[in-house]
C-alpha cells in the first residue's frame, strides 16, 4: 500500500519516516507538484480492510456493536477488520463474519473498493454483500469486545436519517443496499 | 476531535504524542479494556471534512478530479475540504464548491456525517446535498490542483459498479443519491 511517489503529478523529493507501529506507520514527504511548486504530505500507511454487508433470511441485516477508541463512541457498523499479511480478502471477510458475527456466507459478492480517507491515508477498503448465512464461530481477537445487532431491512433509512450510522463504510453500504432493495432515504 | 480517553469501556492508561503535523497529529495511547486487559491505540487526531454532493439541474452531478499523493492515484470524488479552526461546516461547504466547482448552492442540507475510519482515526465528515447551483468563484488552494468534472444521474449505477468512485465518501454520497432516485446498482 506505499506509493512510490514517481507519478509525474507529485513527485517525492524526500522522505522521512516518522513513526512505525502496530496497525499504522506515518511517513512525511517533500513532494513537488506539477506546477513546480513543493509541498509536504504527511501519510498514513495502514493495511486494506475488509467490511461485509451482511443480508440474513428474512431482510436482516446483521451488525455489530463495538467501542471504537479513537472517536471516544459506542459505534454500529458492518462486520469489518484488517486484511492480514498474504491473506486473500475473500477470506478475510469469511473470517471476520465468523469472528465478529458468528455466521459464514454461501454467497460472497464484491460490491466496492474505496479508500476511507484518500487525502492522507493508504487504506483501502473492499466491500462484500454476503447472503445465504449459516451459523461458524470462532474466537474474538482479544482486544476486541463486540456484540450483534439485528436491524430489519425496511428500518433503515428512518436510523440512517437519525444518525445510526456513524462511519463511512457502514453508511456507504447501507445506501447501496437500500438503493438495490428500492428504499428512499427519509433525511 | 481528540478523545478523552475517560469512558467505561476503554481507560486512557499513558499517552504519548508522536507527531505533530499540518493536517493531522499521531498519539499512541495505553487503555485499559473493560475486561481488565491492556492494549495499545494508535490515534491519528485529524480535523473534520466536509463533502457536497453537488446536483446541478438537468440531472449532473459535478465531481472533482485530482491527483491523492496518498494513494497514487486520480480521483473523482465528491467536492470536499477540511473545516477550518472555528469554521460553521455549512460555510466550508459553500466555500470549497466555490473553491473547487466555481458555484454556490440556493439550498445546501446535511444528509449524513460520519467517521472516515473510526479504528484508528478521529476524521469526521459532513455530508451535504446541494442544489440550485449558480456560478461564483474562489481562488484554489496552492497545492491543490482539481478540475471538474460532470457525471449525467442515469451512467452513476455503472460507473460505480466499473469501480469509478473511488473514496469512501463520494461511494456513500452517490449510493444515497442512488437511492433518492430511484436508480438500482448495477454490481
């Protein structure tokens, strides 16, 4: 996920590493732009991840509940987590389902890739539509404590317009799914 | 955007800043986790953003394309920009399509706001429907060069599933304004 900073767009003057950590690095770069001018960009280096929309029998949709640290907020979101090193992304996403939500797919759809936050940030994060779920459990990572939360399908543009949804991926797939399922935003 | 760290579930134990940048700060913390566990929380501490959706009338969508050193690559995404210290997000948003699009919006209404990545990042976006579009033009900033660009409402569902939009908040903006429409994907 490291650009190599040799696009004829903005071209890197220099580098310096400033930080080299567990789930992200930070890097500064002298880049000159294409007007000949130079600026500093500061990047994020984090791995790809996966998030999973997962549709059980019956219009649900299955998400999980979790503290996240870094916004200080109980969150609901997608099954989502880290692609690790060599790991396919398909598996990845089986993985986390049978972590985070206590089901595997029969049916696993690629619907998106995207970059969380481009303008800093190397990730990128690939998204699933999964269907057909039956029950395959295993363990949580140990510094995550996550719970399920059921939301039927027709109840979420009413807490999408609340505000139910507070991070990108989990808004952006849910827009997708009620755009397929024919179900207007009510914000 | 900084968190207190002073919540039930997670304790701030130690921490400890890394970086101190233009566009984001580093802070690596020591929790304590609700089960007694320690763990470590890399935070990138990064302002809020705010992203238009900007419709014009007949139907287009104005996009900006731009060259993200982050991650490489050009992008077409939503008209965005950072809310500067003290800034009404409303009065960012005016200001970046008037930066960015060379117009300004008669009626301009947040649909959505949402963390980019809340593992690891405190970036907030607000998002935003604009319509009733008419020209009015600010300087761009320095070191950003965009152009614009227009997409016609009908080609958003295939140019998504192509895999066009390319960053999280343009993928949301647009599946929500999928779903106003009425419009089905096509992935």
């Amino acid at each position: 996920m490291v650009t190599n900073g040799t696009t004829d767009s903005e071209r890197c003057v220099s580098s310096r590493r400033v930080y080299e950590g567990r789930i992200l690095n930070l890097r500064v770069d002298e880049v000159a732009l294409a007007n000949g001018r130079a600026a500093k960009r500061e990047v994020v280096e984090h791995a790809a991840a996966v998030g999973v929309l997962a549709l059980a029998d019956g219009g649900r949709v299955l998400l999980v509940r979790q503290y996240r640290y870094a916004v200080g907020e109980e969150t609901l979101e997608i099954c989502a987590g880290l692609v690790e090193e060599g790991e396919d992304p398909r598996e990845a996403a089986v993985r986390e389902m049978q972590e985070e939500l206590g089901v595997r797919p029969e049916r696993l759809r690629e619907i998106g890739r995207f970059f969380a936050s481009p303008g800093f940030c190397t990730e990128l994060l690939i998204l699933f539509l999964a269907e057909g779920l039956t029950p395959s459990r295993l363990p949580q990572d140990e510094d995550e404590d996550v719970s399920v939360a059921e939301i039927p399908l027709e109840d979420i543009p009413i807490r999408m317009a609340e505000g139910a949804f507070r991070d990108s991926k989990t808004y952006a797939a849910l827009a997708w799914l009620m755009a397929r399922e024919g179900l207007r935003p009510q914000s």
